[in-house]
C-alpha cells in the first residue's frame, strides 16, 4: 500500500518531498510525491499550496506560493489515483532566511486539508555542487 513518508494510511500525502539547491543563489527546485492509499483506489484531485516561513530583515514572514513561483508558472493541482509528481523552482527574496518549508493540499473529496511541513533552516542553505553529489531527502511530518 503507498502512504506517506511515515507509513500512515492517510487517504492523501506527500510521500517524498526534496529540496534541490540551483546555480542561482536564491532559487530552490522542489520535487515533491503526492500518494493517496490504494484502499481509495479513485481518481483524486484538488490544489496544492506551496509557503516558506522565516525570518526577512529581523521580521518573520510567510511567503505564499505567488510570492514564491515564476508568473508564468501557473497554479499548483493535482489529479491521479495512486501518485503524481511535481518539480517547481522557487525563488527566495533577497536577505530571506528559510526555517519552514509547508505543503498545504485540499480536494473537495476531503472533509479538511492536509498540511505536512519540513523545518530546517539550513536546508535551504546548502550549495548547488553539495545538493548535486548529495541530494539532500526531506522527511515530512503530518500536521
């Protein structure tokens, strides 16, 4: 059966979530896998929210995904019956310091939204040549 990262049989997770350091200095790749449990076994879709909390000039701040994604990129959403992946680049403001990194997915099949998050400033700290060789694996934990 596929569940999340942790083994619960949710009916909808993000099962694998990576953050990829780029060339650019303030630009991440997100990979991210959506699994729904096969006891389900129908088609399920819906959004994805992406949001970056942290710490700008002193201020915590959160950053929403049209702060985050290109213009041009689109909104997130989803539709499979067992799994679908995403690759999105984000793009930090300048002086941004990263703490949290949320998933946020609602369907109009579930009664409320499931939020998984990862912290960890320094995950978003790491260089291009180190996340190349290394890639860094996020875990996610459910909310």
């Amino acid at each position: 059966r596929l569940g999340g990262a942790n083994g619960s049989q949710a009916p909808l997770a993000v099962h694998y979530l990576e953050l990829q350091a780029t060339q650019s200095p303030r630009v991440y790749r997100i990979i991210f896998t959506l699994t729904q449990n096969l006891r389900w076994a129908a088609v399920i879709s819906g959004s994805i929210q992406l949001g970056v909390d942290g710490i700008n000039n002193g201020v915590a701040q959160h950053l929403t995904e049209e702060q985050l994604l290109a213009e041009t990129a689109g909104a997130l959403r989803f539709k499979f019956k067992y799994f679908q992946q995403f690759e999105r680049l984000i793009t930090l403001p300048e002086g941004f310091e990263a703490s949290q990194l949320t998933v946020r997915l609602r369907s109009g099949s579930l009664r409320t939204p499931i939020e998984q998050s990862v912290t960890g400033q320094s995950l978003f700290n790491q260089s291009a040549e180190t996340t190349s060789e290394d890639e860094a694996v996020l875990s996610t934990t459910d909310n």
